[in-house]
C-alpha cells in the first residue's frame, strides 16, 4: 500500500504540488493522471525518496521508502529520466544493479525475457529506441521482484505491441496481490489500463476514484433513441430515475434505463424506432471537463471563420 500524507512542494515561489492525500491499494491498478506539468512525476519522485517534500510525507508498505532495507525488492520503480549507463549492455545493466541486491543471475535472465529484451540483452544500450529503454527500465524495476510497483508514464515510446505489453504485464501484476501505481496524461490508456484512479491538475487532488464511478459522475451512460413518434415514446418511457430530453428530428437522450427496456417498451406500443444507440460518456470528455481549469500548457482555440 502507498500513502501520501499532504504531500506538498514547493519550487522557489510556485507550489507544483498541494497537499496530496490518497493510498493506493494492493491488488488493483491505479492510474495517476493529470495533464502535462500537473506534478506526477515530483509526486512519484517524493514516494521513492529522490526529492524532499517541503511538507508532508509518504510512506510504501508502512514506511517511508529510505528507511527499507532493501528497497529494490520493495518497490520497483520507472522514473522518465534514463539513468543507464549507455555504454553498458542492458544485460550487464541490470547484472550491477542485481549485484547490489544479491539477485541472482537467472532473475536477471528471467526479467529480460518478460520484457521482451533477450534477442536485445548483449546490445549496448546506447543503440536502445525509445521503447527498448522504456523496456529496460521495466525489467529493472521488475529485478528484485517488488510487492510495489511506481511507474512513470511506462508506454511512452511503445509501440502498439509493447503498449498491449504492458497493460497485460500491469493487470497481471495487480491480479498476484501487488501495488501498482502508474502515472500517464492519457485518459484513454488509463481507461484501458487502471481501474482505480488519482487524477491531479495543479499538484491538486481533483478525483480519487473508479473508472466506473468517473463515468457515472461525468453523466453516466444514456440511450439516444430516435423515432417518429418522440412524444408517445416518452410518455410511455417517464417513470422515476428516468430522464429524457428532447433534440431535433425526433431524438430523444433518455438517462435512467437501458436500450432493452426502450425496445421493449416501444415494440409494446408499435412505436416505431430508427435508431436505438447505447451511449457512454467519453472518458476523455470527462477528464477534460474535471482539469480544464488546471491545465498548464493550453493549446489556443482552433480559428473559426474565414481570415480577416
Ligand atoms: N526541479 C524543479 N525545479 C523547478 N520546477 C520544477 C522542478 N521539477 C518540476 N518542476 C515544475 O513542477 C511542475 C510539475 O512538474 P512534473 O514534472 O511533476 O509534472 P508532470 O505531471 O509529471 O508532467 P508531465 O506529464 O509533463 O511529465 C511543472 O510546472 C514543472 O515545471
């Protein structure tokens, strides 16, 4: 389990992040979103202990990440700096670091075999694209074997393959009872890869919750029905929880029951349907509409109209 306790740092005059407070639990993974500058990575470089909050503290497993023994089989970490010696094969990389730890070779062995780097394991790492050092670095944070995993934007430069890759390795490291917390400023890779989130804008706590419950909040799911016969459909269909609003041409968006009740409730009636759609919020929407006022780096308004 991860805690951050009112986490907060300040850089000359600006506060990057203010006043964290969430726990991140064992078994599921998290995401930790926010737009581009919102503080994740000072958040996660505070959890491992490579920066001072200026208040507030954090601890993994209990206890604050300097004070564990051994921390690389604690906690397993991804940082987007690289820190490898670019000399160095990634084989013999990871060898050193499994020197400091007492880890056996064939760990080493078995790590670059998950990450896919075996045919990779005897290149300099210097040669390495983007997406092979993004490997590595998973394959190091995998060596000693952690019940904890933090991950700094782990798909960045993956190909499609690799990002699939991944999100199975996460969900399955979840499923054997470990913490995962992995950071990204992609609502749509979280939404595929997280079930719980912490989403931040500011260094700010904007949400601690479930994809699902995002979803629910952000208007929940709605049924786009349209008919010629819009005013009978919705007399039949009103009912408590239900809420329908009316659009053009015979649309309607019904909140409050599903497209198999409509269907239903219509073939009963003979109304006719020309279209009966299910609809989800956009998730993107939703973590959109929830940081808009947070986010650091804004691109200008798309002009509209023909030039002056
Ligand atoms: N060493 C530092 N000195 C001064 N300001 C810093 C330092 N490190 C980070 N910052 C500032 O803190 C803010 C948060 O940065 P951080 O890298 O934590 O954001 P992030 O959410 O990880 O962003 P991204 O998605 O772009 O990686 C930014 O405004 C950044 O400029």
């Amino acid at each position: 389990m991860i805690r951050a306790y009112e986490l907060t740092k300040r850089y000359g005059g600006a506060t990057v992040v203010h006043g964290l407070d969430f726990t991140v639990r064992p078994g599921t993974v998290t995401g930790f979103l926010g737009p581009n500058g919102a503080g994740k990575s000072t958040t996660m470089r505070m959890l491992l202990g490579l920066d001072a909050p200026t208040s507030g503290r954090s601890t993994i497993g209990g206890r604050a990440y300097a004070t564990h023994p051994a921390p690389l089989t604690e906690v397993g970490a991804l940082l987007e700096a690289r820190s490898v010696h670019p000399g160095r094969t990634a084989f013999h990389h990871l060898m050193a670091l499994a020197h400091t730890h007492g880890i056996p070779r064939s760990r080493v062995e078995h790590v670059l075999d998950l990450a896919g780097l075996t045919a990779a394991a005897h290149k300099r790492v210097k040669g390495f694209s983007l997406g092979m050092g993004q490997r590595l670095g998973i394959a190091a944070a995998l060596l000693g074997d952690p019940a904890t995993l933090i991950l700094d934007e782990p798909v960045n430069g993956l190909d499609p393959e690799g990002v699939l890759w991944i999100r199975t390795l996460l969900t399955s490291l979840a499923a054997e009872g470990r913490t995962v917390l992995v950071s990204s400023h992609l609502m749509s890779e979280m939404a595929l890869t997280a079930d719980h989130l912490v989403i931040i804008g500011r260094g700010r706590l904007l949400a601690d919750t479930t994809v699902a419950e995002l979803i629910r909040t952000a208007g929940g799911a709605s049924v786009k029905v349209v008919t010629p016969q819009a005013d009978t459909l919705r007399t039949l269909l009103a009912g408590p929880g239900v809420r329908i609003t009316t659009g053009p041409a015979g649309e309607l968006t019904v909140h409050g029951t599903d497209a198999a009740h409509i269907g239903r409730t219509a073939a009963a009636h003979a109304v006719p349907l020309a279209e009966l759609t299910p609809q989800t919020v956009s998730l993107e929407q939703a973590f959109m509409d929830l940081t808009q006022e947070s986010v650091e780096y804004r691109t200008a308004a798309p002009l509209t109209g023909a030039p002056a």
